[in-house]
C-alpha cells in the first residue's frame, strides 16, 4: 500500500512541475548564463518561478539556492539567513555532496555579508571539507572557499589563517594553471600583516608581473597594489599604478580605490587632497564599516600636526565612533574560537559514529542469539522425525549452545565493565588536562606580567637617562653661554622647565632675552634682518638655540610638537648660522 501511494504522489509531482528532469535542465541552463551574467540570469530565474513551485521540494531547493548564488555574483548583498538555514538543513539529509558543498558556501557568503564572521567561517569549513573528502565537488568553488576565508580571517585580524587560506588558494590557481594578481596579493597582504615585509614584496612583484606582462587585471587588483605599494614606499610602482587608475573608466570610486588614492598623496606630500578622498569614504554610507574604519584613523593621523584642536577632537570622536561600532576585539575572540568550536563539532561525530557501530554490534550479537534459538526449534521439530541417536546428538548440541550463551553473557558482562572503567578513564583525563590547562594560562600570566615590568623597568631607566643627559647638556651649554651672574636665576628656571618641572612665565623669558642681548647686542636685529615676521614661539626657539640648548631640550620648555621643532631647527640653525 506504501509503495502504491509513493508512485501515485510521484506522478503527481511530475505532472504539476511540467517535467521534473526538464525544470532541473533549466535551473542548470540558467546557472550557467550567471556565470558571465548574474543580473540576466536573476530575470531569467524570475521567470521560471512560478513552474518551479509546482515541483518537487528538491527541485525547489535548487531554486532557492541557484537564486542566492546568483545574488551573490551579482554583489546583491543577503540580510537574512533564513532561507539559507533552511537550505543547509534539507541538503545536509537529501542532498549530493555537490548539493552540500554549494549549500555550505552560500551560507558561509550569507554570514559574510550580514557581518557574522564565525558563522561564516564555520559554513566555509564545512564546504572545504566536504570537497577536500568527496569526488565529484566543484574545484572552482574550493578556490574561491579558500579566498573567502582569507577574506575573513584578515578582516578580524587573524593573520595566521588568512596566509594559509591564501597559500591554499594559490596552490589551487596553480592546479588549474590559472594564477591571477589577486592569487599573489592574497598572499602577500597576509605576509605584510604578518611583519613578514620581505616575502611580502616578493609576491607583490609577482603581481605587478602579471599585471604589466599580460596588461589582464581588474581595477581591484591595481588598486589594492597602489596601497600596499604606497605603504611600502616603492614610489616607482606607485606612480604605475597610479597613472592606471587615472584612466579608468570614470565610474564612481570604489571604497578601495579612494583609500590607495588617498594614501598615495600623502605619500607625496599633498595631505589636502588625500584628505578629500579620506573624507569621501568616512561620509559614504554606502561603504563598509572596515573601510570607513581606515578612514577615520587616517584622517586623524593626517590632522594631528596640522588642524585646530576642534578639528581633531571631531575626528577622534568619529574614529572612536566607528572602531565602536566594527567591535574588532569581540569579532577577532569569536573568530579565533571558531576552529575550536568546528574541530569539536567533528570530534562529536566521530563519537556519534562509534557509538552507532557499537548498537549495529550489539544487534548483531542479539541476532546471533535469535539465530541460535531458532536453531534450537529447528532441531526440536528433527526430535520428533529423527532416531534415538539423533535425539542425543541434539541434546548435545543444546548443552553446547547453552555453554556458549553463557560465555557470551559473560563476555558481554566483562565489555560493559571494561566501557565503565574506558569512561571513567576519560573523564579524570579530561579533568586533568583542564587542571594543566589553567596551570599553564597562570604561567602564561605571570610570564606576561613580568615582562611587562621588565619593559617598564627598562622604559623608566632609559628616561632617567636621557634626563641625566639633557641636564648635563644645558649646564654645559649655560656655562658655554656664559650668562652674567645676575641671570643665575634663569638658568635655574630653564634647569626646571626641561624637566617638567616649571613653566617659564613672560617675565622670565624677559629676563633670558636680556641676559643673551647683553652677551649679543645685534642677536634681535639679526633676526630682524634673516627670518623677516616672527611670532613669539619663533624667537622663543631662536633665543634657546642661541645659547645652545638642543631640539628635545628646547620641545620640553616649549608647548611645541616635535615636527614643528624639527621644522625650525633646519629652518633656523641654517640661517643664523647655529648649526
């Protein structure tokens, strides 16, 4: 009767899908289109729909799956993850291992996009290891399951990870003899995020080949190598790259591509301008808050010198905003437990499995024994047709089997007792290797703490240092000077200042101006003559250096930054002759 309801439900399914194998051919056909053509293939799909609901839940699957790739070429981004949990779930029991690999994909770009790094993560895995351990699984999408995961990794900073996807990717591009710039710059921004500068410009310089050499490479490939190229400092591929963006295709700038402009003006000294394009990205919302994260701490870095103190509170506000708003600390601790959490999840099923091979044991054993007694009713039935001697043989073979029943209850009995004590075993194991555990996180503290002291020790003795130093270095610079005995208390007041200690007030810079005009009547009027309009700061620095004082000295004294000291000291020692 079950199997007449199961033909009668299939005919049904066939008729209302207007041909099973034919909706499938169609799903196939328009995957294909997608492809090259995701937004032709999405209107195509569309069409198709209304037929497709009409068909079996295996053929509408593939639908909903077809439709999410297709999205997801077409960089239409997913804000749920409904419809893709729903889509693992039915392909995990009913699907191929394509159909599993696919499913697991997608799921990991869904959790990509709606920023859900771990579960992305845990999806990609799943779908690389369902390629890596079963044939027939799409190769190309095992490549781009290893980008992805670079992808992910390096945004929460795990550095480590995202070079060995990247190593992963390459190493397939190379399989297929496909190598891309983007297969080397993977590679090498794990490397450079690594401090592994060295390697990292290596493969760097395999991409710049291939873009050059083959003049075949997307916009994202020339600008991510501007950037790294621009932060690296190798002006002579900067300017390449920069000039290949330049003749672009006008379009809008992409988030990248106003970043590694950015950075390259500033790289050429024109801080306004690479402002600008900083700004564009930080006010877009259409950017990612990655991107705009960069922005702000760009932005900030550039203005800390140069713009007002309003100014650059609004920045690191807006820095400190965003840096909120990404949660990177939170992100890159849930990310690093994600490989724990998978390789746990894989441990459990293996526990599952010899759980399930001992219960297909244990039936068998409960099988043999009903397999025995029927054997016995066999032998009854021959007692009635058989001769006395074939009656004591029976009975002979009955006492045999009752023997080995009870060896076989006894040998189950000794199994179970030997299961017990295997998981007692594991269990004071299992607490064991917790106890060592936290031990070894108290080492780590403590290896941690007096590391921290040493450096502090070390921090405070270098300063002492170079306090001791700079003292010396004024009073043999006063001696030098030799101001009259009437301004021994402005020596002791700038003695002060260089520690910290004071800070000089307009009557003690009144008197240090005539303690030095006394030595050198004419020092006003040459500066007068060579720096032309001075503010007060200005002829501050010029009277310290004067008397000889050096540029960290005078930085103590003065409410300067160390740039605009630097500044001075080239601008000024050169004029007046002080070097």
């Amino acid at each position: 009767m079950r199997k007449i309801y199961l033909v009668i439900l299939t005919m049904l399914l066939i008729v209302g899908c207007d041909n099973y194998s034919s909706q499938l051919q169609r799903i196939e056909e328009i995957e294909a289109v997608g492809d090259n053509d995701p937004q032709l293939a999405l209107l195509m799909l569309d069409s198709i729909k209304p037929s497709t609901r009409k068909c079996s839940e295996y053929v509408q699957k593939k639908y909903d799956l077809l439709e999410i790739r297709l999205k997801d070429k077409a960089y239409v981004p997913m804000n749920s993850d409904i419809m893709v949990r729903e889509l693992v779930e039915y392909f995990d029991d009913n699907g191929s291992s394509l159909d599993k690999q696919e499913a697991h994909y997608y799921a990991g770009s869904v959790y990509r996009d709606i920023d859900d790094a771990p579960r992305a993560i845990d999806h990609f895995l799943i779908s690389r290891d369902i390629a890596l351990n079963n044939a027939g699984c799409d190769s190309t999408m095992l490549r781009n399951t290893y980008s992805n995961l670079h992808y992910i990794y390096n945004n929460v900073q795990d550095y480590q990870n995202a070079l060995l996807m990247a190593e992963k990717e390459l190493e397939c591009s190379k399989h297929f003899n496909d190598i891309t710039a983007t297969d080397y710059i993977h590679v090498g921004s794990a490397l450079k995020a690594l401090d592994r500068t060295k390697e990292a410009m290596g493969y760097f310089d395999k991409a710049y080949a291939l873009v050059t050499t083959n003049n075949n490479f997307t916009k994202d490939e020339v600008t991510t190598l501007l950037y790294h190229y621009t932060r690296m400092k190798n002006k002579e591929r900067e300017k390449k790259f920069f000039e290949l963006i330049e003749k672009g295709d006008g379009k809008r700038l992409t988030s990248d591509e106003a970043l590694s402009l950015a950075e390259y003006l500033l790289l050429i000294d024109r801080p306004d301008s690479a402002e600008i394009f900083l700004r564009k990205v930080l006010y877009d919302e259409t950017y990612p808050l990655s991107v705009k994260y960069d922005a702000a701490h760009r932005l900030l870095l550039v203005n800390i010198d140069i713009s007002t103190r309003d100014t650059l509170a609004k920045y690191a506000a807006e820095f400190i905003e965003v840096s909120d708003s990404l949660n990177l600390g939170t992100r890159q601790i849930a990310a690093a437990t994600v490989n724990n959490k998978y390789k746990y999840n894989r441990d459990a099923e293996a526990e599952e499995e010899m759980k399930a091979k001992q219960e297909m044991y244990k039936r068998l054993a409960i099988g043999v024994v009903l397999g025995t007694f029927l054997v016995i009713a066999i032998l009854l039935m021959m007692y009635f047709r058989s001769k006395y001697n074939t009656v004591r043989t029976l009975l002979s073979k009955d006492v045999e089997l009752n023997n080995l029943k009870k060896a076989h209850i006894e040998m189950m009995d000794k199994i179970q007792g030997k299961e017990e004590e295997l998981n007692s075993s594991r269990s004071l194991l299992d607490s064991k290797t917790e106890q060592l555990q936290q031990i070894n996180a108290e080492i780590d503290r403590f290896k941690e703490e007096v590391n921290s002291k040493k450096e502090e020790m070390n921090r405070m003795q270098t300063e002492l240092e170079e306090k001791v130093k700079q003292n010396e270095l004024l009073l043999r610079s006063l001696h030098t000077f030799a101001l009259a005995q009437d301004a021994e208390d402005v020596k002791n007041k700038i003695d002060l200042a260089i520690r910290g200690r004071y800070s000089l007030q307009d009557a003690d810079w009144g008197s240090l101006y005539q303690a030095v005009d006394r030595q050198n009547p004419s020092f006003i009027q040459e500066l007068a003559e060579k720096l032309g309009a001075f503010d007060e700061k200005q002829k501050q620095f010029c009277y310290l250096i004067k008397m000889g004082l050096s540029n960290g000295q005078i930085e103590n004294i003065l409410d300067v930054s160390h740039a605009t000291i630097w500044r001075w000291s080239n601008k000024y020692r050169d004029l007046l002759g002080l070097r």
